[in-house]
C-alpha cells in the first residue's frame, strides 16, 4: 500500500436519537427533542499514502459526498408531541 488511491463510499441508517448532550454545546437541541428517521447518502475520497517502514504507512484522504434524511422531531427525548415532520439535504466535505 503505497501511492494514489480513490475509493467510493455508500452509507444507510435508522436512528432515534434524543437526551444527548454533546460538548461545546454541539447539537443543542438533542437534550430536549427526540429525532426518529432515517438517512441515505454516497461519496467519493481520494488520498495518498505514505511508506514510513516496512509494517508502517501514513495517509491522508479527502471526500466529498451528499446525505438525504428523513426525520420527525417530538417534544421530548422518549414521548411528546410531534413537532416537525421533515426532511434534509446535506452536501460537504
């Protein structure tokens, strides 16, 4: 392993999500919903990796990708009323 590489990527879930706190205050807003959905998406990385020894290599990759989720958000982390009913297109790097 040594040189160029590209490789894609594909990645699917199902989450339920709430009453998480994060740190630096990171998704807020988790401590006080709860989000069930689930997500779709794809990318492609490149990168190059480094020989150092003969057991021993280095990389570094780049990848650009997009995600499309579908959710609900309620009131609170386990029951509560139903508050949005959405979904979101993420694209980034």
């Amino acid at each position: 392993m040594n040189g160029f590489f590209w490789g894609p990527y594909l990645h699917a879930a199902q989450y339920n999500i709430g009453d998480k706190g994060f740190p630096f205050t990171l998704f807020e807003s988790m401590r006080n919903n709860r989000y069930q959905g689930w997500l779709i998406g794809g990318g492609i990385g490149v990168g190059y990796e480094y020989a150092l020894a003969k057991h021993w290599n280095i990389g570094a990759e780049i990848g650009v990708g997009y995600t499309y989720l579908d959710y609900t958000k309620n009131a609170c982390e386990v029951c509560g009323r139903q508050r949005d009913d959405t979904s979101h297109h993420y694209f980034g790097l």
